[in-house]
C-alpha cells in the first residue's frame, strides 16, 4: 500500500517557478498579475493610466481539475499527475504573458481573450483528452462534466474582491465572509497603490505585496462568542463524554532544530517545491517530496516516544515586521512571496482523542490525511477547517477567516481536529481525501467509515500584537501560503503521515478506548 520507489525530480516541475504543485493545486487556480509595478514591463505613465480606467485584467482564474477526480485507478495516477503538472505550467505561462503585456492589453480591450485565454483553453483541452484517456485505459472513469472546467477566466481589476473567490471552483465568495473589496482596499487585496507603512505593506498588502491587509485582522476582544471548532462539519471534535474518552498525547518539539522544506510528499511526491510555502515539520526527520515509506519508517525523530515517527507538518507562521529569514531568496519563500520572521511555536500539542459513540480502531501504517485547504480562498470552504485564537479565549471565540489581535499577556493560538473516519481499506486517495471523513454532529461515521484516533494539533505562538492604522496593518503575521492565496487565514492547514510502531499504536487505542490518559 506504501510508495516505495524514489522518484526522479522532473524537468517539468523545476521549471513551473510561479505554479502550484500538480496534485495541491490539481490543475486550477486563480492567478494574480503584479500590476503595480512589474520588473518585466515597460508600460508608459499614459498607458498604465488608460488600462486602469478601462478595468484591464488582474486576474486568470481556472477551474480546480484535481479534487473532481476522485476515480483514478492507482497505476494512472503518475500519469495523471504528470498531466496537472502541465496544466499548472500552461497556467504559469499564461500569467506571465499577462503581466507581461500591459501595454497590448491597454491598446486592445480583447487582447487577453485572444491572445491568451483562448489559446490556453485549446492547450487544456488537450490536456483533458489525454487525462480522460489515461484514465479510462486504467479501467477507471472521470466525471462526465469533465471538459466544464476547460475554460478559464478573466477578471477586471475593479471586480476583483479582495476576499473573493473565483466563480469556477463553486466555492463562496470573499473567501469565507470578507466584506466585498476588504472595505474599500484594491482589487488585490491590498492598500492603494503607493499606501504603505513600516513593514513594507504596499501594492497588494504585507511585506510581500501579496497579503495580509487590515482586513484580515480583527481584535478579539471585539468579536462576540463562537467557539464551535471547525468550518460547517468540517473540524468537529470527535470525542465527548461518551464512547471511547481516553487520550494520547505525543511530546514532539517545536521544531526547534528549524526542519523545514517546500515540498509536499503527499499531494506532490517527488516534485521539489511542490508546496509552494515553507513547512514545519515535528516527528519524522526524513520528510521531504522523494521520501519513500521505507525511508520514513527508519527515520530519526523529534517525539520523545521513539515508537512515534509519524510526519506531522504545517505552513509556518511569520512576522511581517521588515525583517527577513533564511530563505528570502529561494522558491516557496521570498520569491514566492512568503516573506518575513519565521516564528517557532511556542507550545505544539499534538494529542489523539477518541470517537464519542464508541471505541476506535488502530490507524493502519503510512495513513495520510491533509486536513483545511491551502487553497480556500481559491477552492471555497468545501475542505476548510481552520481555527484562529488567542489564549484565554479559546473557549469562546475561534475564527476561521481572520487573524486575531491577542490583548497584552495573550498568545495566538491554531486549532485544528483532523478526520477521524477511515474507508478501512486505502492509507491515501487520489483527491488525497475520500478515503478519510469527518465525523458527523452526532460523531458517527458516515458510509460505513470506521473511527479512528483522532489527531488534534494545537499550536501557541508569542506574537507581537499587529496595529491597524489608517486603513493598514503595521507588522502583520500571516501564515505561509501559495503566493495567488494572499495569506488568508482561511487558508491554514495540515497534514499528518502515520509511523508509529505497532507496539505504540495499540498501546495509543488501548488508552483511547479503557479511557486512560496516555503519552
């Protein structure tokens, strides 16, 4: 059930500099110009002025291809990820054509239509014939509406919502509730071209020009109480006074040994940078895109309890405050525009917890689950599951798309309950995510889903408190994300890889289910 091969570093994937990973960004995304200042144009004062008026283009935005194929048999998935990875590369092309061409696009108003969007909805239709092909030779099937998401799109810049969300995906707008525009700011969810403060917050906001804005923060204090984990039922505590009450918690650091990579050896393995942000990574020392699960098994890690080396990882969180870190030069960091102080947790608690209607059952070894959506702001809150909060604060208010601002003594706090309902049978999926569920309200598991430990992953950082200030935000944090997303906070996520030793694991259920607490 393992991937035990070592995959080579493809050609294809080093060159899609600005696209996201094939399987994270599954073919699709929204994708914003630098239309402030662009070191590869030469527009003039007269044309930049006359396209701004005539509402020129920010943005590409492309329907998510990966997450609807959720039938591909497990031999075609390389080949099939291989084909996202040339839509993400069709898709970077396409950017850079459009940043690139202002001065075209200024003098003809259907330039981009002709010029851009038709040729690369002619490019992706081959892509999808050849999908559908590799597919259907495996023996398996894609969805019928397939060639729907074809056709990408292109927005003005004065319709752009700063929180927005792009049409094609299905998902909701203002990316889980923002005002329209972020109250007043641009188009690119960010201040006016030329606001800026002492953390560089200019163009499209934040230190990097690419988010987060004032909008993005609101004072806890103010925020009126609403402390159900979780996005819908996405995110829902498993446990409760009934059923299996035990715990298990698992002593992993903080990353304190600062292990960190860009790669995703989930949803992009064997593709270098395919995260395009910077994770955290505590337990498993040998979590990088080409590790196999031999490797992973017989890697060193960080857990006190040797029989734990399970991968768990998340976007590191960073302060905007004009400084940087050690990889403000390098893809899926400052050239991508996540930028700033890399800020080590304070506290992470990585615990496991129970199902509240009856006992689990053990997770099988090499289990994956990715949990939120890096990409929400694009994808919409389907697979959101973010919980943003202060300590002292936890049991009555948790955001899910806003940065708070902790009072003097407070902490900022991430939350997050994974699923804890698995199909029995697969450790992965090919949308990496249906063969594991939520529970439901009443904690059952759906579609004959068994229960297993839940992880809850509990992350406490010392975070100077960011001040709003005309409009702005001075010294903002923000979390890692792909540079389109503008570090939303709806945009946090996580991801777990089960090692631990048979031995700890039916040690961890025993304790779950006779309703010890356990480490």
């Amino acid at each position: 059930m393992g991937r035990n091969t070592r995959k080579r570093r493809s050609s294809m994937a080093t060159k899609a500099v600005a696209a996201s990973a094939a399987l994270a960004l599954g073919g699709g995304g929204l994708i914003w110009a630098n239309f402030y200042a662009s070191a590869h144009e030469s527009r003039s004062g007269q044309n930049a002025t006359k396209a701004a008026s005539a509402g020129w283009v920010a943005t590409i935005s492309c329907p998510d291809v990966g997450q609807k194929l959720t039938n591909v048999p497990r031999q075609a998935r390389d080949e099939v990820g291989g084909e996202l990875a040339n839509l993400d590369s069709q898709i970077t092309e396409a950017y850079q054509r459009l940043a690139t061409t202002r001065d075209a696009q200024a003098r003809d108003a259907s330039f981009v239509q002709n010029s851009i969007l038709v040729p690369l909805q002619q490019r992706r239709k081959v892509i999808f014939d050849r999908i559908r092909l590799e597919v259907g030779r495996a023996g398996g099937t894609t969805p019928q509406n397939l060639d729907s998401l074809i056709n990408c799109t292109a927005t003005p810049a004065n319709q752009t919502n700063a929180g927005g969300q792009n049409n094609n995906n299905g998902g909701q707008q203002n990316g889980g509730g923002q005002q329209n525009n972020n109250g007043g700011q641009n188009n690119n969810g960010g201040q006016q071209n030329g606001d800026q403060n002492n953390s560089g917050q200019q163009g499209g906001g934040g230190q990097g020009g690419n988010g987060p804005v004032a909008a993005d923060f609101v004072d806890i204090t103010k925020v009126q109480g609403n402390a159900q984990l979780g996005v819908g039922a996405n995110g829902l505590a498993a446990n409760g006074n009934g059923g299996s009450r035990g715990t298990f918690t698992t002593k992993c650091g903080t990353n304190g040994n600062d292990n960190h990579n860009t790669d995703n050896v989930i949803v992009a393995p064997g593709v270098t940078n395919g995260a395009h942000h910077l994770h955290d990574y505590v337990g498993n020392q040998n979590n990088d895109a080409f590790a196999s699960d031999q490797e992973l098994a017989g890697a060193q890690t960080s857990c006190q309890n040797q029989g734990d080396k399970s991968s768990y990882f998340w976007p590191v969180l960073r302060l905007q405050n004009g400084t940087q870190d050690f990889d403000q030069n390098n893809d899926g960091g400052g050239k991508e525009g996540n930028v700033g102080k890399i800020l080590q947790p304070a506290q992470a608690q990585l615990k496991f917890v129970g199902n509240k209607r009856g006992p689990v059952v053990a997770m099988p070894t090499a289990l994956r689950i990715i949990t939120g959506d890096a990409k929400a702001f694009v994808n919409g809150n389907a697979n959101a599951n973010v919980n943003w909060s202060c300590t002292g604060f936890e049991n009555r208010v948790q955001l899910k798309d806003k940065y708070p601002i902790c009072p003097r003594g407070s902490q900022v706090v991430r939350t997050t309950n994974f699923q804890s309902c698995w199909d029995g049978q697969n450790i992965d999926s090919a949308n990496h995510r249906t063969h594991v569920a939520f529970v439901q309200a009443d904690g059952t598991c759906a579609n004959g889903f068994k229960a297993i430990p839940q992880l809850q992953v509990r992350l406490v950082y010392n975070v100077p408190a960011p001040r709003l200030q005309n409009g702005t935000v001075v010294n903002p944090y923000a979390v890692d994300s792909f540079p389109e997303n503008l570090h939303k906070p709806i945009t946090d996520h996580n991801d777990f890889i089960n090692f631990f030793s048979t031995n700890t694991m039916n040690k961890l259920v025993n304790c779950i289910n006779s309703g010890r607490r356990c480490q």
